[in-house]
C-alpha cells in the first residue's frame, strides 16, 4: 500500500514537470511571436511617419504657397447683448400691468356750501309778528356789547361764493401723477443670416470635398462647419427671443388699450360725479347768495327801499340777547339821510337775571346793573351796527326806539309803548368801542331816553319815528277857510270838527314839519287824529282824540285815551273838547304823556292862527 502511494506521487510529480515544461515552452514561442509582431509594427509606423512627415511637408508647403482666410465670422458677444436686451424688454413687458388708480383725486366730496357763513343771526322783520310778552332769563354777559356781522365783507364773499373751490379732478398715479414710463421696445435688428467660408487668396470658396483643399484645410473647414453651426443656432436664438419680445409688446399694447377704456370709463364717471357735485353747490349757492347780491344791488342804487333793504339785511347779522321772534323795523328818510330802528324788547318786569356759571341767584345789585344796562346796551348795538355798516356813507343820523309789549295790569290787554329813544350821529356812534364801553354810560352820554322802572312799563317819547304808514288814515279836507267867523263849534257836524282839529295840529305842528293824519271813522281804534312830529326834543308820533261834548269830560276818557297811546306805541296823547276836564281827569293825567285841550284853551288855538270861532249852548253829542 506505501508503494502504491508513493508510485501515485511519483507519477503526479511528473505529470506536473511535464505541464510546466509546456508551459514554459509556450510563452517562449509567444514572446517570440509577439517581439517579431512589435518589430513589424515599429517597422510600418516608422513608415507612416515618414509618409505623414512628408505628407504634412507637403500640405506645409502648400498651405504656404496657398494661404486662406475665414469670412463671414459671427460674432456671439453682440448676440449674447442682443439676447439680453430681449430678455430683459420681455420681463419688463410681461411685469408691466399698471392698474387703475386706487386711490382717486375725490377732494371734490369734502366741499360742501358753506351755507352757516351766510347764516343770519335773527329773521327778516317782514317775517315776523308781534308776539305775546312773555319771562325771559338773561345773564350779565347778556349786556356786554358785542359787534356784529361786517355786511362789506358779507357782499364780497357772496358775490365769489359760487365759485366752486375745486378743479376738475384728474385720474393719477400718486404724487407723481402719471404711471411708471412704459417698457420701450429695443432698438435691435435681426441680424442678417451670414455662412462661414474659407476663402482662397484669389477669393475662390475652399470646400472639403475638393482635393487638395480637403486634406490641407482640413481644420480650417471643421472650424467653419463648427461656427456655421453655430451661427445657425444664435440666428435661431435670436429669432425665438423677438418673437417673445414682439408678443410680449402686442399683448402689452392689448393690455394698455383696454385700460385706456377702461381709465376713460373712470375718469368720466369721476368728472360726471364732480360736476354733480359742483351743480349741486352753485344751486345752493344761488339760492342762499342770491338774495344778498339783490340786495346789494338795491342798495347800490341808493333808493328808499335799496337802503332800507341793505340795512334790514345788516341788522339780521347782529345778535341780540332777546328771543328772535320779537318784531322790529327800519325805516329810512333818504332826503333827511336819517335812518331809523323800532326794536321789540322784553319789559324789564319780564326779565329774570341768573348766574352764568351757578344756580344761585346773583346778588341784588348785579340784577339790577344787568336791567339797568341791558335795554341801553341793544339800543346801543343796533345804533352801531348801522353806523359801522354805511358803507356808501348815507347816512347821517341814527334813530333807535324800543318798545316792549306788556300786559296792561289794570285790563289784562296786551299793549306797546315806548321804553327807550335813542339819536345820534353816525360819527359818534361808530367811533364807540363796544367791547370796552359801558352800555348805560355810553347811552347817557348820547344823550338817550330811557327810564329805568322794573315794576311797570314807563312810556317815553321816541326822539323821531318815521313810521307813518296805517291803513285807518284818509285825506284830510280843509274846513277852516270855509267857516265863518264867530261860528259856534259846538253846533257844527261831528266830521267837520275832526278835521277841523287835524287842520289846526298841522298849522300848529307847522314849525316841525309835522304831517297830520285823519283816520277812516270805522277803522280808527280810538284815533281820531295823529300827529307825526320830527321835533328831535319833543317830537315822535302823537294819536289824537276829538271829543265834541258839552258835558264834563270825565277820567275815564282820559284813561281810554292813555290806553290807546300804549296800543299805539305813541309818544304822546292829545284830548282836544269843546267842553272842559273834571279835576280827576287832570290829576290822572299829571306826569303822562298826555295834553288835555278844553274848548277854551281850543278858541285860544285857534285865535292864535287866526280864527274866531266861539262855543256857545253847547249840547252834548258825543262821537
């Protein structure tokens, strides 16, 4: 069994020995193939050199004897900025879509009339009745004098008032008022399509295909293919990016014309809106300045009415401290240049003094400095206003009197009389500082009437009173040249002795320049006669009553006959009879604004102008 193992070992050995011995012979012939295939192939690149050697001596020498050049070269940089104008013009393009304006010039809303300018501070006195007396409360503000409205400056701001204080308004882009400036299309042209060549000396074309310009340029003409190549394709670039360029541009233009309808839209409805709108301010306008411009051409043309007008109109802009609705008047002599206010004003038995700042009643001396002053302190005001506001300087005095309406304590009627009378030159009235000036002072220094009584209504003469106007008054008929001398008055006709007693008034009153006014016998509310006297001192407005009686006349006539010049806001009453007063009459009538005229003092009249007349078996015949 060893000797088999060894015998197998033995063979594998030589087995091995054999194998290797093959092996070693194999790279040998292979080593040797391989070293004769290096050498041959040594031995035919050493001959393709030498052919390439001299092939390229060859293609040297005639590159040399046949130079060329390159035409037609592109140029990628003027393309490359080409392409980048394009790109950025159709950004621009495509990102440009300004909208309509958000935030629209509509200042034109916030003007509206300003009608409170043209506000007057009481009603026009056309406007106005004659209210019942009623309590009132004042403080002692209330008598501060104040100034009122400058009427010049009034008619100029009415005369520019309808001036709208807007323009037209106009659709903008913020405060620079127009959009952003519109993306400009690029001033870039297509370049025109250019080929590469390789041109000759002599100009002839150098093309691949011909011998031996193929194997000599053989470089030159992969470059020109190359750069043809490429020249194509930024030929084709460039044409795509102006396309995009070019549509970018319409749909922009598109774009813009369809905001520009739709801006035209807006901006017309805008403008229709403002126009609207200032259409509706010039109608205020007119309606609220008109009136002030007439008046201010009435006024121009300095008639009676033109100035009366004007100064209603200024006095409606002064306030008063008294209920708006109380009544009051002008009235103008324009020969005389005198101009004359009738203010309604609380009885002071009406007005209650309170403190501005406390509920305690002020102290018994305040309440009575604040009545003393506050009648004096309108009289004051009105008078003032007037003068400030003579704007064409026509007139020269100034006449205020207040009156009050009162609850006669003995009747329970509502009656009028006369509290204050005021006249003054215009001057001196406008020379006043109201604001420094004492109201009672000042009224006294100008020399007013007014008496100063919180228990009763105390009647005072109006310095003049140009109201003459009265619907009871008929003309007059002369009677005394047509009666003979010695007739008896007592016998004559009731009418006839009316206007006897007018006649003689006049011819008495003469001196004055009175007028004297019948009134229609149905209508005369217990005035026979009045007397318009423009005596300042002792003048103002007298009612008349002619009593032909041959009995007593008693105190009760006289009493009828006060009442009446309360009614009548008169200054004074005159009692004219053919007989005489009882004493209670006279003692009745002491200390009022009354004159008793019996039949003897009446022949004494009528003897001073001339007359003879007598009264005699005097019967009674009462009108």
């Amino acid at each position: 069994m060893q000797w088999v193992v060894i015998g197998v070992s033995l063979l594998a050995l030589i087995v091995y020995a054999i194998v290797y011995l093959l092996q070693l012979l194999g790279r040998g012939v292979d080593a040797v193939s391989k070293n004769l295939d290096e050498q041959k192939k040594a031995r035919q690149l050493r001959t393709a050199e030498r052919k390439a050697s001299a092939e390229r001596a060859h293609i040297d020498a005639y590159r040399s004897q046949n130079p060329v050049k390159m035409m037609g070269l592109p140029n990628p940089e003027a393309y490359r900025r080409s392409f980048a104008v394009l790109d950025e013009f159709t950004k621009a393009a495509n990102a440009y879509r300004p909208g309509l304006p958000k935030d629209l010039d509509r200042r034109f809303r916030a003007y509206k009339f300003p009608a409170h300018l043209f506000e007057m501070a009481r009603p026009h006195p056309k406007s106005l009745s004659d209210p019942e007396p009623r309590k009132i409360t004042i403080t002692a503000d209330n008598t501060v004098m104040r100034d009122g409205a400058d009427i010049a400056a009034v008619y100029a701001r009415a005369k520019n008032a309808c001036e709208f204080p807007c323009d037209a308004p106009a659709l903008r882009y913020g405060s620079e008022g127009a959009p952003p400036p519109k993306p400009r299309f690029p001033d870039v042209k297509l370049p025109p399509k250019v080929r590469v060549r390789l041109v000759a000396v002599d100009g002839r074309e150098i093309v691949g295909d011909e011998e031996p310009h193929g194997r000599a340029y053989m470089y030159e003409l992969d470059k020109v293919a190359s750069l043809n190549s490429q020249t194509e394709l930024l030929q084709q670039t460039f044409e795509q990016k102006y396309a995009e360029a070019t549509e970018a541009y319409e749909l922009l233009e598109i774009y813009l014309a369809d905001l520009a309808l739709k801006w035209r839209d807006a901006e017309g409805a805008l403008l229709r809106e403002f126009e609207t709108t200032k259409a509706a301010y010039e109608r205020e306008c007119q309606s609220v300045t008109q009136p002030i411009r007439a008046v201010f051409e009435r006024y121009r043309q300095r008639t009676s009415e033109g100035l009366q007008s004007h100064f209603e109109f200024a006095l409606c802009n002064l306030s008063l401290p008294i209920p708006n609705d109380y009544p009051w008047q002008v009235l103008c002599d324009p020969a005389e240049r005198l101009l004359q206010v009738n203010q309604c004003v609380p009885s002071l038995a009406d007005v209650t003094v309170v403190r501005q700042d406390s509920k305690r009643p002020p102290a018994k001396r305040d309440t009575e400095a604040a009545l003393r002053r506050f009648v004096p302190a309108i009289a004051l005001q009105l008078a003032h206003h007037v003068a400030v506001n003579d704007i064409q300087g026509d007139i020269d005095k100034i006449v205020v009197n207040c009156w009050s309406r009162f609850f006669e304590p003995s009747t329970g009627q509502i009656k009028s009389a006369f509290v204050a009378s005021l006249i003054a030159e215009k001057r001196a009235l406008a020379e006043i500082n109201l604001q420094r000036a004492d109201a009672l002072e000042a009224f006294r220094a100008l020399r007013g009437s007014y008496v100063f009584n919180t228990e009763e209504v105390v009647p005072i003469e109006p310095a003049i009173r140009l109201d003459k106007e009265d619907d009871r008054f008929v003309a007059g008929r002369d009677v005394l040249d047509g009666m003979a001398q010695g007739q008896n008055l007592a016998a004559m006709d009731w009418q006839d002795f009316e206007h006897l007693i007018r006649e003689l008034l006049a011819k008495e009153y003469a001196h004055a320049n009175a007028e004297v006014k019948i009134t229609r016998a149905s209508r005369d509310r217990g005035v026979d006669a009045v007397v318009f006297n423009s005596d300042p001192l002792h003048g103002g407005k007298f009612v008349v009553q002619a009593k032909r009686y041959s009995n007593t006349v008693d105190v009760a006539a006289v009493r009828e006959l006060y009442g009446t010049v309360l009614n009548e806001g008169a200054n004074r009453g005159i009692l004219v009879t053919t007989s005489h007063f009882g004493r209670d009459a006279h003692e009745w009538a002491a200390n009022k604004p009354l004159t008793l005229i019996d039949g003897q003092n009446l022949l004494a009249l009528l003897t001073k102008h001339g007359y003879n007349f007598k009264i005699k078996d005097v019967r009674e015949a009462k009108l």
